[in-house]
C-alpha cells in the first residue's frame, strides 16, 4: 500500500448536548477507512498493573495533538462477556460508555485521554468473542468445518479490532494482562497474524515492560529480556520498548535492552513514575516517544510540527492551582480504583477552576448515628453510586449532616437515591422510608424497581444503562449549572424515585429539576447552598479540558462556601 490518504487535521469536541463541534484545525475530507489506517498494539511485559493503559493512551493523546483521529480498543482476555457483574473491590469501575456498554476502567482513561466517545466495540473480551463464535457455529455458518481457536477466534479478533478502527487514523489496542498468560494466547497469535498481513508501517508493536532495580540501586533488564524472549517465541518482535521504573533509564540500561531484544537503542524509552497521570503525554513526549512513533508509522510529513501541535492539554494539565479544598467521599469501598471516574471528575473540576481538589475517603461503615465526626472537617460532601445495603445508614447519615448544616452536597446515583430516603425519613417523617434494594421489607419504599425490571432473570447487561435524555427545568440550578434545558448523560440503576411520594416530597421542598418522561433524574434544595444529586452518572463525560457541569457546581460551591464547617 503506497498512497497515503490525506489524515485528519481536525479537533472533534462533544458538547454536553451531545452536539460535536470542530475546533482549531480544517476538517479533514474525502477520507478513506481503508488507506493507510495505523495500529499501535501495546502489550505488558513482566507484570501486570505497570500503567500500560496510561502509556498507551497517553501515546494516544501525543498523536491527537499531532492533528491525527486516534482511537482505542481494549482487550481483556477474561471470560466475562463484559465487566457489568464484576465486583469494582476487585477489578476497580465498571465504566459506563454511552451506548451503555460496562466496561474496564481502561476505557474511561482512553475517553479522558483522548477526549473520544467510545462504544462496547471498543472494548473486546474472551467472553464476546466466543459468545459471538458459537453463536455462529450453533447457526451451522461454517458449514461444516470444525471450529477452533485458529482461524475462528483469531479471525473474530482480528475483525473487531479492524471494525472498531475504521473511522479513524490511528487506532491504539491495548491487550490486557501479561505476556504468557495463557488467557492471551489468542490475542497475541491473532497479533502475529495482524502483522502478516498488514504492511510494515501500518502496524507498531509497543511492549511496556518493568525495570527494577537490584538491591545495590542498579536498573535491571533481564525481566524484560525474558519477557521480550516470550514475544518473539510466538513471533513478534516489539519495535518500541518503555520501560517502567521509578526513575528514568539510564543510558547503560538502554543499551543493554536495545543490544538484547534487538531494537535499536532509540526506540527504549523511560516511562518514570510521575506524581500526575495527566502529566505522562508530557514526559513521554520529551522523551520523543511521539516522533519515534509517527516515523515508524511514516506519518512524519502528515503530522503537525512542534509549534502547530495542540497544546491545550498541556496547558490545562499543568496549571498552577492557586487554592485548595477538602472534600469526603462518603463510599463503601476504599479502593481508589473502585471510584475512579469520580476522582478524576474532581480533579477536571479542580483544573477549570486552578483549585487543588483533595479528597479524603469516609468509609459510610464507621458513620455511626448522630456521630458527624470526620465530617465537620470537609467543606463539601459527595455520596457516590453503589449497590448494596452495606454502609448505607452511614451514607444517609452523611446527607443528613450535609443538608442541615449547608454544606455543598453531591449526590451520584445511590447518593441521589439515598438523599431521597434521608429526606423522606427525616423530612416527611415516613422513619423506616428506605429504597426497596436495601430493605425490601420497608413500608415506605420512596425507591423502587424499574418497572421494566420487575420479571427479569439476566443480572448481566440488563439495568438501565447508557446515555438517556434528561429535560431540565428552567430557573433551576440544574439549568444553571448546565446551560441548557437538557443534558445526555450516562446511566445505570435498577431503582428509581417512586413516584407514589413524589407529591409529597415536593410539596415539602424537594425539587426535580430534571426528568426523563415520568423518571425523577436531577433533584436539588432551592434554600441550600448547593444540594445537588443526580440519578445518572455525570463523571462518564468529564474530560481534563471539559469539565462535568454537576462537578464544576459543586467545586464552586465548596470554594464558595469553604472554611466555614
Ligand atoms: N443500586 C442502585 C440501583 O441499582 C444505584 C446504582 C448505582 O449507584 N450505579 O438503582
């Protein structure tokens, strides 16, 4: 393949609204799927948990900055057909995308990274991949033949990877797990395959390996020697080597990985620790990890030069911030993976308004009644989404606090639900109120099932799920905080706002001030300061440049407000 087709020169930014709109570059037109699309794989060497996703999409975002359309697919080499029924304990967020599709949180680093909308395609599984082939084998489409890992399943990888890349220059697929795991296996053969039938500079291995250091402070490559040895024995050669250590490689280390895994030495590239994931694309690109890249990939002349790069998230990422606040997360899990999407949301929030957002974990089991004790050192409060009975009395406790004593409240899904239970219970006085997931005995059930998922046997894929329109009243802080009378934002409960309670709740100051047809989405307190919950997940659209209108109201609130609890 020798013509190059013209690549895009455009910055595509989705608006709240859904709308897109470009920005800084012509549009690219008269585009091509079938010229001359890139495919950057990454694979882990060593050990899993290297920040292999980070790497990888913050190659990503170097190559949109170069003017390039990039996108990301992510495999996971489980069973699971995909991570909605996963414990987030255990495996950190589910991530919601908009066509609804639960997936691994990698996928939420790639749509902040690269500032890109994604769908389920996005996102390949062991369990899709045979769901979809023994489908086709039950429907007798291969006539015959016996089915088997090779060609059936490779071919089946090989076409999502493809289909899910064809609208865009470059696309990025990370392949999860380790080098060797037997899970990957496929994934890998189907790489080797990729490679054969790609030409040379349409396809780039990256392989994002450990360096550790020996006790005597010396940086070792024999792990990734061997961890490059396992590549090659299935044949693939990596073209470009990151290396993760605390610090960056030292020359002697470059050069005795290039001299063993036979590539040359300026293709090993240091992928030190930073304090700041966002601060990666920077780093990496002074390590020239981007123009190594682009002329491997022979898009030196299509991309922008250094001055003509995008420079926006550079500048936004590394603002100065001039204040700071403290807010509580009021969850049941301490694990930071398991709220991830709402950290950062934070931080977007945070970087808009040049205010260092810290937030400290109250874990909702140790709230007992009546005892606000951590609570009266925070400035703002923000109960997130969970499922199950486990630490919500505390998180009522904790809503309670925030909305006698006027301190900014943000409620996200089980926070907006449990902030109607607290209102219920010690507004309207109905004392046992409760959501019927967490007391199914309750008298006073203000939450309740989806009518729609009353018969439903299917726990996989079945709540309701994906971007939803929610109409917002005008005059509301809802409307303020959006700019608008609607907003798309991403969904996924079971229970929603009973609406037998809803004349009641309303009548006694709480106010709906979004809706979607009959369902209650946005509530807010007119006399509070900021008392603000949604049933949908507003922290699935905040981007570092764009920051979630829910979030940045609340930071608002809480600098406005700050100090003063
Ligand atoms: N467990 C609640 C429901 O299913 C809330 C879900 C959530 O917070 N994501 O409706």
């Amino acid at each position: 393949m020798s013509v190059r087709k013209p690549l895009a020169r455009s910055v595509v930014r989705n608006g709240f609204d859904g709308s897109q709109h470009t920005v800084g570059m012509p549009t690219n037109t008269g585009y091509d799927p079938s010229l001359g699309r890139k495919f950057i794989f990454v694979t882990g060497g060593v050990m899993s948990g290297l920040g292999k996703g980070i790497t990888a999409a913050s190659t990503g975002r170097l190559l949109a900055n170069a003017g390039f359309d990039v996108t990301a697919v992510k495999i996971d080499p489980y069973l699971n057909v995909d991570a909605g029924t996963m414990n987030p304990f255990q495996h950190g967020e589910v991530y919601v995308l908009k066509d609804g599709g639960e997936v691994d949180l990698d996928l939420g680093n790639y749509e902040r990274f690269l500032d890109i909308d994604m769908t389920s395609d996005h996102n390949v599984t062991t369990g899709k991949v045979y769901d979809h082939v023994i489908e086709k084998e039950r429907a007798g489409d291969y006539l015959g033949k016996t089915v088997q890992i090779i060609p059936h399943i490779t071919d089946d990888i090989k076409r999502r990877v493809r289909e899910a890349a064809a609208d865009s220059d470059v696309c990025i697929i990370e392949v999860g797990g380790t080098v060797g795991d037997i899970e990957g296996m496929p994934y890998l053969e189907a790489l080797r395959q990729f490679a054969h039938e790609e030409d040379d500079d349409d396809i780039l291995f990256a392989h994002v390996t450990l360096v550790p250091y020996s006790k005597n402070g010396e940086q070792k490559t024999k792990p990734t020697q061997h961890s490059v040895k396992e590549l090659r024995s299935i044949g693939l050669q990596p073209d470009v080597l990151v290396g993760r250590c605390p610090d960056p490689l030292d020359a002697h280390t470059r050069e005795k990985i290039a001299l063993f895994c036979d590539v040359p030495q300026d293709a090993v590239f240091s992928n030190p620790d930073v304090d700041d994931i966002y601060h990666v694309p920077l780093m990496l690109e002074e390590e020239g990890l981007d123009s190594y890249v682009l002329g491997h990939l022979g898009l030196t002349d299509e991309a922008l030069t250094q001055n003509e790069r995008d420079t926006e998230w550079r500048e936004r990422v590394t603002r100065a911030t001039e204040d700071s606040i403290r807010v509580a997360l009021v969850g049941k899990y301490g694990l930071e993976d398991a709220y991830i999407s709402i950290h950062e949301a934070l931080k977007h929030a945070g970087l808009e308004r040049n205010v260092a957002v810290h937030h400290e974990w109250i874990h909702s089991e140790t709230l007992a009644d009546g005892e606000d004790g951590e609570l009266s050192d925070v400035d703002g409060i923000l109960v997130p989404g969970g499922f199950g009975s486990r630490g919500t009395e505390g998180k009522i406790e904790a809503i309670r606090y925030a909305r006698e004593n006027d301190v900014p409240f943000l409620g996200l899904c089980l926070g907006f639900q449990m902030a109607v239970v607290e209102f219920a219970r010690n507004v309207l006085g109905l004392d046992d109120a409760h959501s019927a997931e967490l007391n199914e005995e309750t008298g006073h059930p203000v939450i309740d099932l989806l009518p729609e998922q009353k018969d439903l046997d299917d726990m996989g894929g079945t709540m309701r799920l994906g971007t939803h329109i929610t109409e917002i009243t005008e005059g509301t802080l809802a409307a303020d905080l959006y700019g608008d009378t609607a907003c798309k934002e991403r969904h996924r409960h079971r229970y929603e706002v009973n609406l037998d309670y809803l004349d009641d709740l309303e009548a006694n100051g709480l106010v709906f001030s979004g809706t979607s047809g009959r369902r209650m989405e946005i509530l807010e307190l007119p006399e509070h300061p900021f008392f603000f919950g949604t049933q949908f997940h507003p922290e699935f659209r905040s981007r570092p440049t764009r920051a979630s209108p829910p979030f940045l109201g609340f930071v608002d609130a809480v600098c406005a407000t700050g100090g003063e609890h």
